[in-house]
C-alpha cells in the first residue's frame, strides 16, 4: 500500500472539487477586535476586519472577563490538572455549573470541554441510562448531535428539517412504551432559520418523549437574560435538556448542558467523553462564569447585535445580493459555486482585507455554497461601509446573479 498517495489521492478531490480548506491565519489585538493582523504565507503582515468571528458579542475582550481570567491564572497556574473525577474539580467549575444552571433554571449544569463534545458524549450515553430509547433528530442537526445519535448503538430516526408532519408520523409509527427523545436546535447556524420549539415540545408531550435543544448559536444573544431562544419564548422549563457554547457569544471556550440534577449526575457517571477528558483550565472557567454573569444583565449589547444584523442584511439586499432572512443574527449570502466562493473570499482578503471564511460541502449542501457573515455590536459604520461596498464591487467583477432569495 501506497499511503501517501492515498493521502495525496484524498486531498486532491478537495482541490478539484474547489473545497480544499486552508488556514487563515490572524493576530487578534485586545481591545481593538474586529480588528487583526494577518499574517500572510509570504511572511508578510495586512490589517483586516474579521467578519465571520464567533465572538458574537465582543466578550472575548471584555474587561470583566479578561479581569476574572487573570485572577485565577494568578491563583491557580495554567491548567486543571486533571480529569473531573481527579482532581480537575476546582471551584471555578462549580461556580461557572452554577451560573449556567441559574441562566437555564435548572437544577445543575454539566461543562464540557466543548459543545461538540457536549452533544457528542450526552447523546451517545442516553441510550445507556433509557435501553430501547429511540432517537429523533432533525435532518439538519448539527454534526456533533449525528455523531452523538450515530455513535449511541440505540434507534434513531431522521425527520425532515423542521417537519412536524413528519415527526409526527415517525413518532406514531413506533411502540408507545419505547422511551424517546427528540433531538433539535434552536438556531441552525447555516440559514439561520428557527426550530418550532413550542410546537416540538407539544408532540413530546403528547408521545411521552424528553426533549433536546442545541441553543449553541443562542445562547448569550437571545432571551431576557440571554439564555436562548426556548428563554425567549417562554419554553426553557419544557426542555429536559439544552446544550450551550462558552465559545461563541460567551467569548471564551468549552460547552455544556442544563439539566435536572439526576440527569446531569447520570451523564457524568456514564459518559465517557466526560470522564476521560481534562477538565477546562481554572481561569477559563473563571473567564466563562464572569461572561455569562455580565450577559444576564446586559440586554444593550444584544439589542445592538440584533441592530447590526439588521442593517447589515437591509444593505446587502439593497444590492440585490442573494441572501437568507429568518430574522436572526446569522448573515448567509449564497454563492452556489465552491469555486466562485474561495475565490470571493480570497479576492475580500487581498484586495480590501475583509475576512470571511468560505462554507463549501459538506458543512452546506452542493450549489447553496456561501459566506456567512457574522456583524457584532463592535463593526461600526466604517466596517460596515468598507464590507457594502467590497461586496458590491466584487459582485459586479465576477459577474453573478443579483436575485433576492426569499425566506
């Protein structure tokens, strides 16, 4: 066997299918984000404006959440030092369980070193806590929740993206006594479109089915107290289980889910992607806890958001540019072509030093390839501006399709 023409074999499909990704790679500056360096494969350096950051809000160079982190660190040292189990417990962790359950109202909170790894390990150790449960997932979960229900050794079906009719069917189709659990987002991150929660809720209710919302791309922007969308609309106490990020509008990293206090202590007694895995560093915690405090009590910095998603998605339509408006913060504008993306990206980058990541297959769907842009309550007028007329400009000189997709 050839290995490494089997390796040169598999990464070339990704450059003739133009999907080929590569890494970008940037020096964010404190206090001055979205603004960074790029530092270029030439060994040169530009300055550019990051429009396809998770750091939704700018929490990640808050000084509240830079301030916690420096005063564990200094207490602490770097690391855990271990797992939960030994010794990676600290009383950053609690601290952060408890102000995360508080968001939820729930009983306890479970961090993770990650939301994937969140929705990988729960969702695969269910079917271990409930033999014979039946899992329903939407067809547009996110990869961490397939992998999650694939990876669980229970049954599982697959309902068309948010089609209740369909859910429906599957759930009548199975044996009343069978536990259930119905798999779902609130905010699918691609198109930006909303799951119908009460309406999910209501089927689990009527199939005695528990129920699981992935609120990663909500958490910290939606919501009184930015707890997500299910808090939004009043449904968070008829969720048995949420996933959330620490990584995307909370500013810093790891994931986690809000439970009841027996699921949580069942999760962590049972799964191994909690068991084996080193606990968050103490400062992170730290860093975590004071972001999803100072987001409970700071409706301003959503409202801005929401207003900078807004204007951003009224300007590009103003053009005609193809876009998709389901009312949230998500910016998605389709290109159709791997090709022709990589190249919009590429051509942003160098000429106007506007950084946007390309979404090619398989995260998307073939011919829906796109840039999302992802504004926050930090792009100002001058961002805003510089991004409206790079795309109008770069949109002219490839000459593509101005036609207004609809919702």
């Amino acid at each position: 066997m050839d290995y490494n023409r089997k390796l040169d074999e598999a990464i070339g499909r990704l450059h003739e299918e133009g999907r080929y990704r590569t890494f970008i790679e940037i020096e964010r500056h404190q206090g001055h984000f979205p603004h960074a360096t790029w530092k270029k494969p030439d060994g040169s350096e530009q300055p550019v404006t990051v429009w396809c950051g998770n750091d939704y809000l700018g929490m990640g160079q808050h000084a509240s959440v830079l301030g916690a982190m420096h005063e564990a660190i200094d207490a602490t040292g770097a690391g855990s030092g271990g797992t939960r189990n030994i010794s990676g417990t600290t009383v950053y962790h609690k601290r952060l369980e408890a102000e995360l359950a508080d968001l939820h109202q729930k009983e306890d909170a479970l961090v993770f070193t990650s939301a994937y790894i969140a929705n990988d390990a729960s969702l695969s150790t269910l079917p271990k806590l409930f033999p014979g449960l039946i899992i329903y997932s939407d067809a547009l979960n996110h990869a961490s929740m397939i992998e999650g229900v694939r990876r669980n050794g229970g049954n599982k079906r697959i309902f068309r993206h948010n089609d209740l009719a369909h859910l429906r069917e599957l759930l009548e189709a199975d044996d009343s006594d069978a536990p259930k659990l119905i798999a779902f987002e609130s905010i699918y991150s691609m198109d930006g479109d909303i799951g119908p929660i009460e309406a999910i809720c209501d089927l689990a209710d009527e199939f005695g089915a528990l129920t699981y919302i992935d609120e990663v791309h909500a958490v910290g922007m939606y919501g009184p107290r930015g707890a997500g969308i299910a808090e939004r609309e009043g449904l968070m106490d008829r969720i048995d289980i949420i996933n959330g990020t620490l990584a995307k509008a909370f500013g810093v990293m790891g994931g986690y889910i809000a439970a009841s206090a027996k699921m949580c202590d069942a999760i962590r007694s049972y799964a191994p992607g909690f068991i084996f895995s080193t606990s968050i560093p103490p400062a992170v915690a730290a860093a975590a806890a004071a972001s999803v405090a100072h987001l409970k009590t700071n409706q301003d910095l959503r409202d801005q958001h929401q207003t900078q998603a807004r204007i951003l998605k009224t300007r590009l339509k103003g053009l005609g540019l193809p876009i998709i408006d389901h009312g949230t913060h998500i910016v998605p504008v389709i290109v159709g072509n791997p090709v022709h993306t990589k190249k919009l990206s590429d051509m942003l980058l160098d000429q106007f030093g506007i950084y946007v990541q390309p979404i090619n297959f398989p995260t998307v769907p073939r011919g829906t390839e796109r840039l999302r842009f992802t504004p926050s309550p930090v792009h100002g007028p001058e961002e805003m501006d510089a991004l409206v007329d790079a795309m109008d400009a770069l949109w002219s000189h490839c000459e593509l399709n101005r036609a207004e997709l609809s919702a």
